[in-house]
C-alpha cells in the first residue's frame, strides 16, 4: 500500500467521526456547526412548541400575504363577495356551458353568497376569464380560468 493511503479501523473511524446515534451530541461546538453550515438563528428556534413564536410570526407577517396573493391560484381572502382573484385561479360557474376556451364574463350570483353566475345577476369579477371544461351535474357548469 503507497505511504499516502491510511487504514482508518472502525475504532479510529468512530473515534474520528460523528456518530449517527449520537445525534450531533458529538460536537464538540455546536455553534461553530452551525455557523459553518451557514445556518442562522433560525436553526435553533423550537419550532412547533409554545415556547416559539415563528410560526405565529410567519402567519401573520404582512409580507407572507403579499407573496400569497402574487402566486397563481392562490386566493388568500375570505370574503364572499370578493371580485378579483389571482391569475391562474379557476372557479365553477353555474347557469350555462361555455366551449373549451372561449372567454365570459363572470358575475357574483345575485341570489346567495356561495356561487358564480354568467347572467348578469351581481357584480361582475375582474379580469379575463377562459372556459376549461363544463359537467352537466344535476345543472350546468364550467370551470372557468382567470388568464389575465
């Protein structure tokens, strides 16, 4: 064997080595680790437990809500009366079928709080919306897609 090759015997290696069963107690440092890792204060926070306010933090940031309604599809309101969505968003309309994507119209339905029309009974939404698909399901419906 060339001088520059070392046997490392299961001894010398978990003697020189972390142990998987030590669980990182091993370290003789664990804030250099964690520096040399690159991780910041966020590694040691006890996520998940009374003592961690992050995801509390997370949830209410104004920032999170932000990045949430620039995703398409992602609709972060609650409002029942809500005219305009992110784009990428899709919706089932009821009242009518719509061929595969030809454009409508879409209105908040005038007569409850829960569903989306194409007569012209409420409010209209915003943006261009693409018809998808229809069903015929005890009614006629369309999913429709917000495309700009």
């Amino acid at each position: 064997m060339p001088a520059s090759q070392t046997i490392i015997t299961a001894e010398k290696g978990d003697a020189r080595y972390l142990l998987e069963s030590s669980n990182l107690s091993d370290l003789t440092n664990t804030s250099t680790a964690r520096t040399n890792l690159g991780l910041g204060t966020l590694a040691t926070q006890a996520e998940g437990t009374a003592g961690s306010a992050f995801r509390d933090n997370a949830a209410n940031d104004a920032r999170f809500a932000a990045l949430a309604d620039a995703w398409p599809g992602v609709y972060s309101g609650s409002s029942s009366s809500n005219l305009t969505f992110p784009i990428g968003t899709t919706l089932l309309v009821s009242d009518a079928l719509k061929t595969r994507s030809s454009s409508a119209l879409i209105y908040l339905s005038g007569d409850d709080t829960f569903s989306y029309r194409f007569a012209t009974s409420g409010s209209p939404l915003t943006g261009t919306w693409c018809a998808r698909g229809a069903a015929v399901v005890g009614g006629n419906i369309t999913e429709m897609e917000r495309i700009a």
